[in-house]
C-alpha cells in the first residue's frame, strides 16, 4: 500500500462520494469498504456519517465493526471521525435516548441547547459556516489545523454536540454563546464536527494535513 | 449569531442550466458545470440544484451533474426535482448530494419527509415550499415547479412539514422567482415566525442590496440566488460585501489566487 492509502469506513449512511473526491484530490487511493481485515490494514481510517446516532451504531453493531475500528485506534493509525462520526467516537450520546458509542475519545454527545445565552431561541440543527477557534488551552501547532488560521470557517450542520473532557477538545466554535466542539482529539483519534469535504479551501488545507499524518 | 448563507440555486432541465420567470418560460443559460465552479470559485456557500423537469430521464442528467461536480466543488449540495421515495433520495445522496430538496412528493405524501428524515436525518430534509400570495398574509402552496395548486396554505404546511421531520426550508416565491423584483420579505417572515429551522429565501434578488430587508425584515438565515449570478449582475463576492456592509455575518472568504 503507499502511503496516501485511506480507507473510508462504508456503513451505508452519507454522502461518501464527497469523502473519496477530496481525498482524492490530494491523490489519495481511496477505499470504501467495511471489510474488518481492509479497515484494520488501512494507513489511515475515516469514519464518515450522518443521520442518527443510535441508528449508526446499530448499523455498526450488525457490521461488527466497533472492536475493528477499536483495533485501528489501538494500532496507532490516524483515524479521523467527521460530523456523526466524530460523535460516535465518544462514551455515549443522548440522542433518542442514551446509545453507547466507541468510547475512543471520553466524554459524551448532547443536544444543542435551543436556547441562546442571551436567553433569545436558537436555531437548530446548528447549519452554515462557522469560524474555528482554539479550544482553551489547546495547542494547534502539531494538530489537523496546523494550517488553519483561527476564524477561518468551516460547513457545519448538526443538530448534538460533542462534549469531550478539556483535554481532547482541541478547538470550538461559537453558536448561540455556547462553545460547540469542532475538533477532538485523543492520541491518534481525531474527530471534526464539521464537514471539511464541504468546508471549501479551508476543508482541503485539513483534509491535506490529515493525509501527512 | 451565524452567518447568512449565500446560495447560488441552478434550475437545471435536461443537461441545461436554465433560468424562467415565475418558474416558467425557461432559457437557457449554459453548462451548470462551468456556473458550479464559477460560483463555488467566487465563495458561494453552498448550491441548490433545482431539475425542473422532474422526469425519471431528467434525473438522470441532474445525478451525473451532481456526480462531476463533487470532483472540484467542496461545499455543500442541496438537489431537488423529481424525488418521489427514500430510494430516490439515497440514488442523488450516493451522486454527491448532501440534502435533498422535496416539494410535490411530500405534498402527495407527508410521511415521505418522516421516512427521509428517519433514514439520512433531518439535516438531509430540506422541505422546499413553492408559495403564491393568495390574500393578505396569506400564500398557497404550489408543486409541479409551481405549476399546480394544492390548496394547502403555507404557514400550515411548513409547521407541519417540520413536526414530520424537515430540518430546513427552502421558499421560493413563486411571484417573485425570475422578477428582480426582490424578495417576497412578508412570506419569508411568516414563515421564519412559524418554524424554528432555517429557511432560505428565494426568488426575487435584483440587485445586492435586496437581502437586506430579507434578512432585516424576513430573518432568513440564508438566501439562493440565481438571475442575478446567472446574467452576471452581481458576483458572490460583491453580495457578500453588501451583506457585510450591513453587519450580517459572512462567511470569511478569501479568493483563492490562481
């Protein structure tokens, strides 16, 4: 395999063809697949989603894929989460009821509040470009956004968000005066709440930086 | 608060991107590849692709647009015309689609948008209202590409349509689509007053400073354009500095040089 190679774990939901195309654009060899043996022998893994937690980690479950994608976390290759699929690297999530997730990154997925902190009601799902900032304490410099600017705006659109310890929440964005996690990261385990295939040029710059990983 | 979305909308027919007034009467305008790029290149934040003929043929063109244009466009991609079932949606969601947009099906048959939003989320549910003024204050919704009546009122249907799972509204003003005359700011109103999801406004947008009132007066949390992009009136880059210059937020955009 050279070094570009990246398997994108195909679990039904999503757009995936968006996914392989900015991959691609980097010249990335892309696979779909959700083959235990080709995921864990990935250079690097993403794992794409939309839709409903609890429905993804059902549809995970019947796959067997959470020791696979466990596995590819314990061998130390990058593995990047986007959108559900950051949120299903954490402990659990309170969509429709609590659902248990891959419990790689600690911490768990809650709603959006639809209250603003000025007391004013807040739109959600949280949809549109929103600027990307450091996360309190959080150092940038050898993460997936060493090349993003703070302010610098990615695609979002997401109705629960990740709630990480402190330690894994690498950086927020502002919605309604809350801070909304954009980036976690554990180690190896990275997950973006936005979409960086829809995030325009600020997207490729990630998606770039994550293929150098 | 969030940025304003600023939308470029490409009615598409056959392989064509065409434009019409009131919805009807369609030219043609080119290749909806060459316009993508343009307005993807110009910082559009997202695209609606609109087929207006709704055929089964005509879907097909409107996936393999859709499909060549994931290959250098990376923002976001509403389509709609013709998605009649869950298996419709999933075919223009694995072309590259990241929403669908559904009108006359959902008309048909509510539960369409519960069974979608079940499958892809509500995010993936954009519930697009064609709208006819029929009273003061008041607007019927239209399918057919606004063609046909259905004698549901507006307010009613978009209150409705996001209690069964729409995660966004796409309103266009059949009186005003292909007019310059600007937005329809009361319908946009209405119906921003009566849901809590997003809604775009379309149709109308002359000139730059037509979003003004629609976001002042309106609260629409995005806006599509296509005549005034389509016949080069305005470029994205020009409208975002007007909707800057009135305080809304923008996304920031910085034109790649080439």
């Amino acid at each position: 395999m050279s070094t570009t190679d990246v398997v994108v774990i195909d679990y039904g939901v999503g757009n995936l063809l968006s996914v392989r195309r900015v991959l691609e654009h980097y010249g990335a060899n892309v696979i779909l697949t959700g083959d235990a043996s080709e995921i864990i022998a990935g250079r690097r893994v993403v794992l794409p989603g939309v839709g409903a937690f609890p429905t993804a980690m059902q549809v995970l479950n019947e796959m067997q894929l959470p020791p696979v994608i466990r596995e590819v976390a314990a061998r130390g290759t990058p593995l990047l989460g986007i959108c559900l699929g950051m949120q299903l690297l954490l402990d659990e999530s309170e969509e429709f009821g609590t659902t248990i997730g891959l419990g790689l990154i600690p911490g768990k997925v809650r709603a959006i509040p639809g209250i603003a902190s000025d007391g004013q009601s807040l739109k959600v799902p949280h949809i549109g470009w929103n600027g990307l900032h450091p996360a309190e304490h959080a150092d940038w410099s050898n993460s997936l956004l060493s090349d993003i600017r703070p302010g610098e705006a990615v695609y979002f659109v997401h109705s629960f968000m990740a709630q990480p310890n402190a330690e894994h929440r690498v950086s927020d964005c502002m919605y309604g005066g809350h801070k909304v996690s954009a980036v976690v990261a554990k180690d190896n385990v990275i997950g973006c709440q936005f979409h960086p295939e829809k995030s325009g040029d600020v997207g490729l710059r990630i998606i770039k930086r994550f293929l150098k990983l | 608060m969030r940025n304003l979305r600023l939308i470029a909308r490409l009615d598409i027919k056959g392989p064509n991107l065409i434009k019409g007034v009131h919805l009807e009467g369609l030219r043609v305008i080119g290749s909806p590849a060459e316009h993508a790029l343009r307005y993807y290149q110009q910082g559009a934040d997202e695209l609606i692709y609109m087929d207006c003929v709704a055929s089964l043929y005509g879907r097909n063109h409107l996936a393999n647009i859709v499909s060549a244009a994931t290959e250098d466009i990376f923002i976001p991609m509403t389509v709609g015309g013709g998605i009649r079932s869950v298996d419709d949606a999933a075919q223009i969601l694995r072309a590259g689609a990241d929403k669908v947009a559904i009108n006359t099906a959902a008309v048909a048959d509510p539960d369409l948008i519960t069974r979608i939003a079940r499958r892809f989320g509500s995010q993936c549910m954009v519930l697009s209202v064609e709208a006819k003024q029929i009273g003061d204050e008041q607007w019927e919704a239209y399918t057919d590409n606004g063609r046909e009546r259905s004698g549901i009122d507006v307010i009613d249907w978009v209150r409705r349509g996001v209690e069964l799972g729409a995660g966004e509204i796409l309103l266009t003003s059949v009186d005003r689509e292909g007019t310059r005359r600007g937005f329809d700011c009361a319908l946009v109103k209405a119906v921003t007053d009566a849901v809590s999801v997003p809604a775009i406004a379309s149709g109308g947008m002359g000139k730059p400073e037509d979003l003004l009132s629609v976001v002042n007066e309106g609260k629409a949390d995005a806006v599509a354009m296509a005549d005034i992009l389509h016949y080069k009136r305005a470029t994205i880059d020009e409208i975002r500095s007007v909707a800057r210059s009135a305080g809304f937020g923008v996304r920031e955009f910085h034109r790649k040089i080439v």
